[in-house]
C-alpha cells in the first residue's frame, strides 16, 4: 500500500489522508511482476512435456540416405498400432488411404516402425503395401560414430 510522507501542514504522517489530502493513484507493480515470473516458470517447466507428434524409437544403422521426397510416412508404435502422416489408419486400408491422401501416382512409402514393436505386424504392413504395389523405404538412425571408437 502506498502512502506519502510528505506533509500538508498537520506534522502527521498518515493524518492527511482522511481528511481530504492528496492521495498516491500509482499501479503497484510489485504483485503482477511475481504472478508474471510465476507463469514465467511454469511455462519453462512444462515446455519440454509439450512435444507434438508421434514417439517412435527407431533403429539405428551405419548407413545413412538422404532424400527430399515428400512421400507417405507409416509409422507403427510400439503397442504396434499403425499411423499414416500421423492419422491412425488399419494395415488392411493402407493402400486406399495412401492413394486417397496421396493421389493415385503415389508410388512410394517411408515405413518408421518402433524397434521394440513385434516383427508380425511390421511384416504385415510390408505386405500390404506391396499387394498395393508400393515400394517401402526403411526409416532409420544413423549409429553415433563416437562411441563405436571408444569401445
């Protein structure tokens, strides 16, 4: 709370203001800066949970490709569930959902699969995207070089 020292003749120091002195109209900052750096932390400790996407663990390999193609991603989770470009799809509708999203020259697939996800289902979805007469491109991590070395 604010108040004023300053005198108005009466030699009091808080006398002056019930009977009709001047009065301080000032915002006091000090409240909104705290709630503003309360928020501040909250939003900086809940930044890293906020991550948008699918989490699928890769492998990694030696070789790495690079290609700037912009083709169907299928993505399988570890719980071994099925996405296209982030949208669930079923292994038996992959071919009529990549066509449909895609257009109908879409010849191609990138296959992102969970490397701790069971081998039945990625094979299965190997299957119907050839019966579907697509080729299936391999996502993967290039291995970290560094700790090769040290071993």
């Amino acid at each position: 709370m604010a108040f004023s020292l300053g005198g108005n003749g009466n030699g009091g120091l808080g006398g002056s203001r019930f009977r009709g002195g001047n009065t301080l109209a000032d915002i006091n900052i000090i409240p909104l800066v705290d709630v503003v750096l309360v928020l501040l932390i909250i939003f900086m400790l809940t930044a890293h949970v906020m991550e948008f996407g699918l989490e699928v663990d890769v492998p990694k390999v030696n070789q790495e490709q690079n290609s700037a193609k912009e083709l169907p991603v299928i993505s399988i989770t570890r719980d071994g569930e099925s996405y296209l470009n982030d949208k669930p799809v079923n292994i038996n509708e992959i071919s009529t959902a990549v066509h449909s999203r895609f257009g109908a020259n879409a010849n191609e697939v990138y296959l992102r699969a969970d490397k701790g996800v069971i081998w039945d289902v990625i094979a299965q979805v190997i299957s119907a995207c050839s019966q579907a007469q697509l080729k299936v491109n391999v996502v993967t991590q290039p291995e970290d070089q560094t700790s090769k070395r040290r071993r």
